[in-house]
C-alpha cells in the first residue's frame, strides 16, 4: 500500500511539475486571427491589454501603400521589445524593435491589405507583453500591389541608399532614417519577396541604441524613427542589410533641435 501511494504521489507531482501554458486574454477587438497570432507572437509568455500602449494612426487609410503608425510606450518602464503588427495583413508582423539605450517608442509606415486591427506589443523586462491597438479601415490591396519604384524601372539604382538626421530634444534624440528599398511581398506576380530585413544603431564605444528586424510589409523607401539616449555631437552609426545581402550603412552627428518661436 505505502508503495502504491508513493508511486500516485510521485505521478502527481510530475503532473504539478509541467508548466502550464500561459492562456491569451480575451482580444477586445474581436480580430478573427487574435488567438493564432498571439501565439506566433508571444508563444507561452504572459499577455494583457493595456493603453498604456499608445498606438497612433489616421483614422482614415489615404493611402493603403504606406499608413503611418506610431508605437509610444514611453510611461512604460522597463520595455525591452517592441511589435508593430496588423492581424489581417497577409505579413501580419512589420517590426520587432529590441530598444537599448532608447526610449520605447517607434514610428514607421506599413502596407495595409484590408480592414485589419493594427496592434503595437512591448515586452517588459519580466517576459511579460502588454497589447493595444485599434481597428482601421483599408481598401486592400497594399501587399499586392507593386512599388512605385518597380513601376518606374528605378530601384535597382538606388540600393544601399539611407539618409537621416538626430536632432537633440528634451527627453532624448530623435532619429529619423529613410531607406531607398521597393520592399517587395512576394504577392506581385513574377516578383520574388525582397526587403529590408535587418538594421542596427550604435553610438560611442560600441554603445547599442538598439536593432529592429523588418519585413516586407512595412511601405516602400522605409522610414522609420527612434528616440535614442544619444547626446549633442555624438556620432550614431547605422548598419543594415537587406534579403539579398545588400549593405545599408552611415552615420549621424547629433545635433540640436531649432528653437520654436512661441507664438504671440
């Protein structure tokens, strides 16, 4: 008998012993692809919706090829990644963004493909996500339309082009990149996916600012803004590398941003 209850405990405790999967919270805004997706993304890790996210858009998609987003969770502390996602979207994922000594907050364009929940993600320190995002309305299309730059014939000469600037604020330095890149999905016919893949900033002694990864469906010509703890006259360095190897490199000197004149 004595035997029979250790082996039961035994097989109790090894039960007890298995983790069990974190399960995702209800989505309030009723995406039909919330439960896979957050999967994909998050995996096990804890998730839960919180507006201290700040995800900013237009209220109106102008232009399906390239919507702005902003993911602010500045009020936030101890952010270590951050997501910029559209459920709908046929490449659901834009950026993972992995901030270092930069403020959690990112700003880009995206292609939109349909009506779709447009959703920023930061992970804290703990493994921890907190979600939030709101519904957009699109007339499709973004993912599979081809880039202005493939229509022209002209993308091919602009490779390996970036430009930017770092301006000095309270609070951090804003860097803004461009990138010339057509950004291809691989859903226009006969055209391959080609992106943009990969992008690093560092400042003095190797100092990180952070590296993102990014996919085919943020727009054309990339553009995209950090807030970095860089200081006036410090140099920013910029490394990337696109899907076929292409190299994307530079460098900026921070400086200070103009004074704004109040107004009378």
């Amino acid at each position: 008998m004595i035997c029979r209850i250790s082996l039961a405990m035994a097989g109790l405790l090894a039960v007890m012993a298995v983790p069990v999967a974190a399960e995702l919270p209800r989505d309030p805004l009723a995406s039909p692809t919330w439960q896979a997706l957050g999967k994909t993304l998050f995996g096990d890790d804890p998730v839960r919706f919180d507006d201290r996210v700040k995800v900013s858009f237009p209220a109106i998609a102008e232009d399906q090829h390239s919507f702005p987003v902003t993911i602010d969770a500045r009020g936030i502390a101890g952010v270590t990644r951050i997501l910029l996602f559209a459920d709908l979207n046929p490449i659901p994922l834009a950026i993972d963004y992995s901030p270092d000594a930069a403020q959690p907050f990112l700003s880009t364009r995206i292609k939109l493909d349909q009506r779709t929940p447009v959703r920023g993600a930061v992970q804290l320190a703990d493994g921890s996500w907190l979600v939030s995002g709101g519904w957009i309305d699109a007339a499709g299309g973004g993912c599979s339309a081809p880039p202005v730059s493939r229509v022209k014939g002209d993308w091919a000469d602009h490779l390996g082009e970036v430009r930017g600037i770092a301006l000095r604020q309270a609070g951090g330095t804003r860097v803004r990149l461009t990138f010339r890149h057509p950004m291809d999905t691989g859903f226009v016919a006969n055209i391959p996916t080609y992106h943009l893949e990969h992008v690093a900033l560092t400042g003095p002694g190797g100092k990180s600012y952070g590296e993102m990864q990014i996919e085919a469906s943020v727009a054309e010509d990339p553009a995209i803004t950090i807030i970095a703890d860089a200081a006036t006259g410090d140099t920013i360095i910029i490394a990337g590398n696109d899907t076929n190897g292409i190299d994307y490199g530079g460098s900026l000197t921070v400086t200070e941003a103009p004074a704004v004149l109040a107004a009378r």
